[in-house]
C-alpha cells in the first residue's frame, strides 16, 4: 500500500480514536427501549403481578418508599412487594422526564393510582409522585436501580420536612 | 515516513477508536468529585444558605418535596428554597449508594434534620430518606438535576401509597 494511503487510513482511524475520546456516544442511551421496559412495569404494577415486578429490580436495588423504612437488595425489596397484598385498578402515570446518559437512565412522573386491599372498598392514592432510576445490565436489559416516590398532598398532622 | 511506520501508527489509531467504542470511559465518573460537591450541597442546606443551595441547582432542576406538588425548572427551584426561612441547626445524612455513569450521578442517603422557623422552638425532621440526581454540565461542573425525599415515619392519618 502506498504510504499516502496508509497515511489517510492512519488520519482516519485517529480521528475515530478522537470522536471516541469526546465521550459523545455515551449519551446514546436507547431511550425507546427503556420506555418499553417503564409501560412493561407500569402495567404490572397496575395489575399487581409481583413476579412481573420483581423481575424489572436489579440486583442491588433500592426503594425509599414514602413513610417507611428503606428497602436494600434484591430480598428486601422482593419481601416488600409479597406483603403487599393489594388489588390494581387504575394505574395512571404522566411523565416529566425521561433522560439518560451511559448506562443509566431515570424518569420523573407524577401519579394517581386506584386499587384495593382485600374485600375492602376501592382506595385512590395520590396525587403523587415518583423517580425511578434504571440500569443497563451486562446483558444489556435494563433494571431498575432506585425507585421512590411520595405523596403531593400536604400532611395535616405534623409539619412537612423542610428538607431534604 | 516510512510505510512500515504509518501502518503501526493506523493500527494504533484504530485500536484507539475499538477501545473508545467499548465505552469503558462512561463507567468513569469522577465520584470523588461529585462527593466534594455533595458535601458542598450539604453544608449549604445545613446553614440556610439559600444562594449556595441554588447555585447547585441545574437550570432544568426538578425537586419532588414530600407532600407538596413537583417543582419545575430553575425559577420554580429558587421561590422553592426562598419561601423556606428556616435555621439550620444540624444535617446528618448517611450515604446508602452514590455511583454514576456517563454524565449522570446519584446519591441515596438516610437523614435527619435538625432546624428552627423563625423565633420558634427547634423541630427535628426525620428520619427522611433522599435520593440526588447530579448531572455534568458542559462545563465539567455537577449540578443538581433531580432532588427528592421523603419521610421513613409512619403516616397515621391516612393509609400510605401501596404505589407508585
């Protein structure tokens, strides 16, 4: 190969090296397929399936769910939805934001959500509101990592918390 | 420059280009970094130091307060911190997870806030649970991106969210 050529290939392969360097594919995160996992998850904890629940959590998850205790690991957090004995009937999220960069990615919503517990009458709970964090495993499914919400209704009964 | 030496500096370049495919360097956040601004963030809320506390914020921030409505976009951001005349007297946050990918970071930490209002007897907040979303700006710098928490006490009033 003439050495003008090599010289373009060399120019080429260093410029990649360089456009590699700017760390502008690490905003590439497929947000398409994390909505499609988010409506997958929404739509079983509409329907209170915990297999289907529990199967979107990492390993390592954490939930900080509003007025108890945190929730670390895998266990925990499958022991946390199995108390939950409840009957889904209308979950409805809106979205605030959907963004990502790299291997994680996280949503904002505010919700409104109708279930029951038991033979007990319907109970609507909300408005409220949510943060979900997820993370693109090894195997390239992505999990969710944090998961917290609370409630958008002031508390009558003690003075909010200032913060955080 | 000779042929041989051109071929050498390609394959260099374009074994620079596979590498920068990878993406291993978005897995390199600068943690210590975005713990220095943390710390920073901390000490601001901790004194009511409420430029200090802003500054951190992105222009895009979103904070879900406990039993109150979500808050949009800088300005809403800053009435947020500005309707808050609190001292404070102690923040004692306990660092759950702080990791982070590409240009995004996040915290989960377990607190208790100690502060007073105005002339009045000091309240003690907590213990509340929080997660921060800290985002990289062009400029390098962290800002704060999404800032939620809640409290870990039981609610008596009410039934709390099953969820979200």
């Amino acid at each position: 190969m003439k050495p003008k050529r090599l010289c373009i290939l060399f120019v080429l392969g260093f410029s990649f090296f360089l456009w590699g360097c700017t760390g502008s594919q690490e905003e590439k995160v497929d947000l398409v397929a994390v909505g499609d996992v988010i409506t997958e998850f929404r739509a079983a904890v509409n329907s209170a399936r915990t297999d289907e629940i529990l199967v979107r959590y990492a390993e390592d998850a954490i939930i900080l769910p509003a007025n108890e205790e945190v929730v670390v690991g895998k266990q925990a957090v499958s022991e946390f939805w199995n108390r939950r004995a409840y009957t889904g009937i209308e979950l409805v999220e809106e979205q605030v934001v959907l963004n990502g960069s790299g291997s994680i990615a996280y949503e904002v919503n505010t919700s409104i959500f109708k279930y029951q517990l038991g033979g007990q009458e319907p109970v609507e709970s909300g408005p409220s509101k949510n943060v979900r964090i997820w993370k693109k495993q090894a195997d390239g499914a992505w999990k969710l990592q944090v998961d917290v919400w609370n409630s958008s209704v002031p508390q009558p009964m003690r003075s909010s918390a200032i913060s955080p």
